[in-house]
C-alpha cells in the first residue's frame, strides 16, 4: 500500500480504536473495581460472621487493643506465637486491622486444593513465602513499607508441647528492613480445641478452653549498623527472641489469683487426673484437692480474718500442699514457717510476720520431735490449729458445701471473689535462710509467683507428660514454687516427700514413682548418688535441675556417669519467686547459671578490685512486694524502684549467660585484693571431692582477715589446697594454712541443704582454745544440734 494512503488510514481509525481500547480499559477497570467491592464487602461480612461464631462458641478474651491503637498509621510487622491452625482465623477476626498473612509455600498449595478453600484464599491478603529463597523476605518488606501491617509467626511451625519453639529470623529481617515495629499479640490455650492442631502432647481437647488473647506494646527490634552480615543477624534474632520469650510473661492477667488459676487448670485437665502423690503410693486427684481444699478452708475462715497472714507450719506431703491452698482458697496469707529453725528463730519469723494464728498438724509434730517449738510459739501467744480437730468439724454437710463451691454453686470463697482478692496482693510469706543473719520475711503477690511460672515454662520443655519429684520442704522458695506450685498449676503430677535427708529412701521412690524430673541441690543430689543401691533408681529421670547452692562438677559428672542424666545448674533467690535464671536442653551454657529469664532486667554495679565483676541488682515481674524486717513486723518495705540487690558477685558469659562469682558478704581482702570464700571452698571440693567444706571469714580487730576451712577430711593440708589452685590455674592468694584448716565430723546444714555459716562463725572462738588442736576432730556443742536438720522434718505419713 501507497505509504501516504496508508497514513491517511491510520489518521482515520485512530479515534475508533482509541475509543475502542478506552471503552475496554474502562468496562476492565470498572470489572476490577467492581471485583474488589465485591471482595472487600464479601470478606467483611466474613469477618462479621466469623467474630460472631467465634465469640458464640469460644468466647476469646481480647486484650490491649489499646497498643494497636498507638501505632495506627505506622508501619508494623505482627508476631504471634504459633499454636493452632486456626491462629489467623483468630486474629483475622478479632483484630481491627486487615494484616497480610505471610503463609508457607507448600502449606499454601495444600490448602488451595481443598474444594471452596481456594476461593477464600484467593480474597484474604495471604503472602506465599518460600523462606529458603531471600526475595521472599523482600517481598514482605516491600508490603510493609508500603503501610499494611504484615502477621508473621516467627516460630514456623506448629508447638506440639504447648510451649514456645525455635525462633526463626525472618520477621526480623522484615522488620528491619521495613523500618517497622514489631507487634507482639500472645495466643493462649486455642490449641486446647478438638480441632486446629496436631500432636499437642498430653493436654485435653475440650470445647470450652479458657482462650485469650492479648496486644502487647509495640517495640522497636535492637539493631546494629557495623559488624558482618551474620552479626547483625544475630543481634536482631537475639531480640525477635527476646519479645517471643517475654510475651506469655507480659500477657499474665494481673488481676488473677493462684486458686482462680486452680480453679482454670482443674477444669482443663479434668477433676479425676491426679496431681499428687505421697511416699506410700497414695494418690490425690485434682477433685478431690479441689474439695478437700475447700472444705478445709470454710473451716480456717471461722478461725482467721480476711488477708491475715496465717503460719503454716507443714512438710511437701499432699496434706501440706492442700492445707496451702486451703488458707489461699480463703484469701489468707500463708506464713510458710521453718520447723528445723530453732524455737527462738521460729517465734521471731512468727513475730516479723504478725502472726496470730499456726497450722500444723499432731502427726508431724509427735513424728518430728517439734514438741518444744509448739510450746514456744503458744507461750509468745499465738494459737496453733491442729489439721486433726478440724477434720473431726468438717461433716457431711461441709463437704456438700464443698463440692458445690468446686462448681460455683453457693458461697463464693474469698480467694475466687474479685472484690476481695487481686493478683497484687500478697499471696505467701517465705522467710530467708537465715545462713548468714536473722531470717527476713519475704511477700510474694499472687503475680509475682504466675508470672515466674510463665517465665519457667517459656522456656523449660517439661510438660503434663512428666512427673516431678520433690523432696524440698514446703518452707523453701524452690520447694514450694518448684515442687509444689508450679507442677500442680501446669497439669504436671508431682511426688511430694517429707525429709530431704532420707538418702536411702528417696532412689527408691524415685524410682516406684516413675518419676522424670527433680529439683534439688548440689548437697541432696550427692547424697542421694551415694545412698542408692542400684543405678537403676533414677534410670528413669531425664531432667534434674539443681540451684540454691553451686552445682560441683563431681556431681555432675557422677549423675552422667552412673544415671545417665544431665544435670542443669539454674540460680534463684526467695525474693524471686524463686527463679531469676537457668539452663535448659537447647540452651544450656556450661560453667554458668543460664541466662535471666524473658522478662527480667539486670544492673551491673562494678566492684572495686575485681575487674569484669559485678554487683548483681534485679527487676521484673517476679520480684517480690518487698521484705519484712524483725524490727517492724508486718510492715512491707519495697524494693526501691523494683530493683532487688541480689547480694551476688556475677560474670558475664561472652552470650551473656550469668557466672556466680559468690556472695558480696562472702569476700575477704586479702593482700589488698578481693578473694571470693566461695573460690576456695571450691579448691577445698576438689582438693578433697569426698569430704564436706566450708570456709568462713574470721575477723578480729586489729587484725588482719583470716579465711578458716572447716573440713570432714583430717587429712586436709594448704598443700593439698594449693595443688589443686595450680590444676585449675588459679591464685594461692588467700588459702588458709594448716592452722586455720579445722575438722568437724559433719558440716552444719540448714533444712534447705545449704551450709549453716552462722554455726559456723559461731565456733570459731572455740577453736581458739589451746585445748582445741588443728586436724584434730572436735565436736563443739553448738555443731551437733545444727550439723544436721532434725530426722523430723516431716513424717512420711503426716
């Protein structure tokens, strides 16, 4: 064709086709418009739908909108932890905002062949990620930066414990590279459905979990801008971690109490699943705790006021844990009282305390040999109450009223009343050890103790399918947080027992009682390893956790060798709840503590002459209410700005995992340097790992300090000492010489397993004597009654 006629064509048809291709962009645009009204009015009406369901059928608690609402027009990337299939169907429906879920590719295309499925995926925001492909991380931050908020869950998978897995990076690395903060929303109990989850190990489904689900406060992730790739990763990792870890910690309900949390464990695990177990094999099912505790309770409520701090004065059996929650079910305040104590230790806790009344029971009284501290405490006035005479009131009619109290029917106890009791008030009382002065009084709220259950848990992998033994007495922060509490809160069974110190006796029912976890510490476990006859009690454990005192390496290695189980070495304090930091499988860094639990904060104070050492000070949401001192009883004095001073000297770990360095009390100067007691007990363990030590700090004045070992072992030299601080390529400064090396048959011990130091600060002036000769083995009258706690510290049948 003619190139001019060709033109002339062009020019003619030009305005149809362009008026052509308009009127089809147009009906295209209008066709999209229109789709995406449709979409947007269909998936609306969706959620409407699904709001109303789920509020009809599971009723979840939504909490913190208000943290939503602060970061409305920023950008943020939305972590949660990931439990149930149903997780985004939840959070879809009750969240405000329209987030972009990010979705695995392979989890993407099975679902979208599921009939009527596709069709819902293809309307919500879903983002298929392949995650070993980085383009996909980029793709999400590409979203995010663009204002739609992205739902990622950080864990990948699916928990089949009920606790927090393995965090991954990929939220992080949106975040970072969105220059978004990070939403934490904490799920709790949605995989307790019938349906949504798989392999969730030991739990009950039932229809009507108690589901909550809470926004926390919006963080900014900490990043690093020098440094290589792969720390820069690490450091934003390490904090994607750390709000993970702190998110079931900050989303405990601060109003709850521990018998409402009684109350919600029974009706998840169910009234017939048993929860304790005694030395005679006889088994108390939630049931019949729950009644038992009810009823026991009604009857202490006659005899005592609301929120009065009432003595308790029982060892870990069944009875003394039920008669605990017993005072709890009536909002009384339990004043856990130290039995192996003196009689003037004990009057004085009860005075510090403001105590009117004591609970006890004639059975472990008689079988303890507690005839004399009974008298003492009814001759400084207060009333002892004998479990015995009480069960004698308690009738047919009290049980009825007990049972239908269980189920809500008739009086409301104090302790389920909201009105009357709050998860800040106090829930118990513990006293310290008293090891190196007067015991102080301890409050613990109601919080304090939740929210370590829920820092413990977090991280720790023992579940409902365990059984935890515990032999710790009910008087000692680890053997009632730990042994008693904590287990009968999370579903998990538990072997009470009443004396630490039946070496013989506790292998074997370790072993009878298919035990799998313990708590104890470094002085029970190396007894119980040589009162064993057989290496086969305690096969059968697979986590042992020791704290209170350090954990020596003999006993470590002597559990691995003989029983095949791991020991792992945690660090706590009464003022704690107990726990401030542990190692667990996963994470387990040896020659330390752990590192603090989710939720914790840590000041370092330096100290003079001792570089890379600190003075530890701790905050969080398990530090105590504060302490009460013997000089004004009943008086809560706090922690000032929530900072506790642990007393403890600490290194950090290069991951920062924390070293005990030993107690701030327990230092000496020496040749103008720092020397740690702890140090050279320590070299005294392995210079003589069979024999017990001790070392003390002798003061005179106008003298120089002096460190004295006392020692089981009369064959102990300084020689001995200094071999074994050149094996471990440590100082001599400040070994004692053989003339401040003195024997004892036995080391004196609190109930707890820690050494007595007050005793043996108190002998010292008896060694001066000339009489008195070292490496001779003296008893003096003050070591034998506090050499060892008295064979009564609980009658296996009380």
């Amino acid at each position: 064709m003619h190139p001019r006629l060709s033109a002339i064509i062009t020019r003619v048809t030009t305005p149809f086709t362009n008026a052509k291709r308009a009127v089809g962009s147009g009906i295209k645009s209008g066709l999209q418009k229109a789709s995406a009204l449709f979409d947007e009015a269909f998936m609306g009406t969706v959620k409407i739908i699904s709001k109303v369901l789920l509020k009809v059928l599971i009723s979840p608690k939504l909490r913190g909108l208000e943290h939503l609402k602060d970061i409305k027009n920023e950008r943020m990337v939305i972590v949660a932890n990931h439990s149930s299939l149903l997780d985004g169907i939840l959070l879809g429906a009750l969240l405000p905002v329209r987030p972009a879920f990010a979705i695995d590719t392979g989890q993407y295309a099975k679902f979208s062949r599921i009939p009527g499925v596709r069709f819902l995926m293809d309307r919500i925001p879903l983002l298929p990620i392949d995650p070993t492909k980085p383009q996909a991380l980029k793709t999400l931050a590409r979203f995010a930066q663009s204002g739609r908020p992205v739902m990622i869950f950080p864990e990948g998978r699916l928990t089949p414990t009920g606790t927090m897995m393995q965090i991954f990076d990929g939220a992080a690395a949106v975040a970072e590279a969105a220059d978004a903060k990070v939403l934490p929303i904490y799920i709790k109990n949605l995989n307790h459905l019938p349906v949504g989850t798989y392999g969730l190990r030991h739990h009950p489904r039932t229809f009507f979990p108690d589901i909550s689900v809470t926004i926390l406060p919006a963080r900014k992730l900490e990043t690093i801008d020098t440094g290589t790739a792969k720390e820069r990763r690490q450091v934003r990792l390490k904090s994607l971690e750390r709000i993970m870890h702190q998110m079931p910690v900050e989303a405990v309900d601060p109003r709850r109490t521990l018998f409402q949390d009684l109350h919600k464990t029974v009706h998840h695990f169910g009234r017939k699943r048993i929860t304790l177990e005694d030395a005679q094999y006889n088994k108390f099912s939630y049931g019949k705790v729950l009644v038992a505790a009810h009823a026991l309770g009604a009857a202490l409520a006659k005899r005592t006021a609301e929120k009065e701090n009432v003595g308790l004065m029982m060892p870990s059996t069944p009875a003394g844990a039920i008669s605990f929650w017993a005072l709890q079910a009536e909002a009384r305040v339990p004043a856990m009282l130290n039995f192996s104590a003196d009689a003037a230790t004990l009057v004085s806790c009860a005075k510090t305390a403001s105590l009117k009344t004591v609970v006890t029971a004639r059975a472990f009284i008689t079988l303890g040999k507690l005839e004399d501290k009974i008298k003492a405490l009814e001759e400084a006035g207060l009333k002892i109450v004998y479990l015995e005479d009480i069960k004698k009131e308690i009738g047919p009619l009290a049980k009825i009223k007990a049972v239908s109290a269980t189920r809500g029917i008739g009086r409301k106890p104090a302790g389920l009343d909201s009105k009357k009791a709050d998860g800040s008030h106090p829930a118990v009382i513990l006293f310290t050890s008293g090891s190196e002065g007067v015991p102080k009084g301890v409050v613990l709220s109601h919080k304090n103790i939740r929210s370590n259950i829920e820092q413990v848990d977090v991280l720790s992998p023992i579940g409902p399918g365990d059984k935890v033994f515990n032999a710790l007495p009910a008087f000692h922060a680890f053997g009632l947080g730990g042994g008693i509490i904590m287990p009968m809160l999370l579903g998990i069974p538990s072997c009470q027992f009443p004396s630490p110190l039946e070496s013989k006796a506790i292998p074997k029912v370790i072993y009878m009682s298919d035990a799998t976890v313990m708590f104890a510490t470094d002085t029970f476990l190396r007894l119980y390893a040589k009162g064993t006859d057989s290496d086969a009690d305690m096969a059968r454990l697979r986590l042992v956790f020791a704290g209170a005192e350090a954990l020596t390496a003999e006993t470590a290695q002597t559990y691995i060798d003989r029983f095949g189980v791991k020991i792992y070495e945690g660090y706590g304090m009464t003022e704690a709840s107990p726990v401030v930091a542990i190692n667990v499988p996963g994470a387990n860094t040896p020659g330390t503590v752990g590192k603090l639990l989710p939720g914790m904060e840590q000041r370092l104070l330096p100290v003079d002459d001792m570089p890379d050492a600190y003075r530890l000070q701790i905050r969080g949401p398990n530090v105590m209410v504060g302490y009460l001192y013997a000089e004004q009883p009943g008086v809560i004095v706090p922690p000032a700005d929530g900072w506790h001073d642990t007393g403890d000297i600490v290194r950090l770990a290069p991951n920062g995992a924390l070293q005990l360095a030993g107690r701030a009390k327990r230092f000496a100067k020496i040749g103008g340097e720092m020397v740690s007691l702890d140090a050279i007990e320590t070299l005294a363990r392995q210079a003589s790992p069979q024999a017990e030590q001790a070392v003390v700090l002798k003061q005179e004045s106008g003298k120089a300090d002096e460190i004295v070992l006392f020692t089981t072992d009369a064959d102990l030299r300084r020689e001995h000492l200094a071999a074994a601080a050149k094996e471990a390529a440590r100082s001599t400064l400040g070994l004692p010489g053989n003339d401040n090396i003195r024997v004892l048959p036995d080391i004196p011990k609190l109930a707890t397993g820690k050494t007595d130091y007050v005793t043996l600060k108190g002998m010292l002036a008896d060694f001066n004597d000339a009489a008195a000769r070292p490496q001779e083995a003296v008893a003096t009258p003050a070591a034998a009654p506090a050499s060892k706690a008295p064979k009564g510290n609980g009658p296996k049948a009380a």
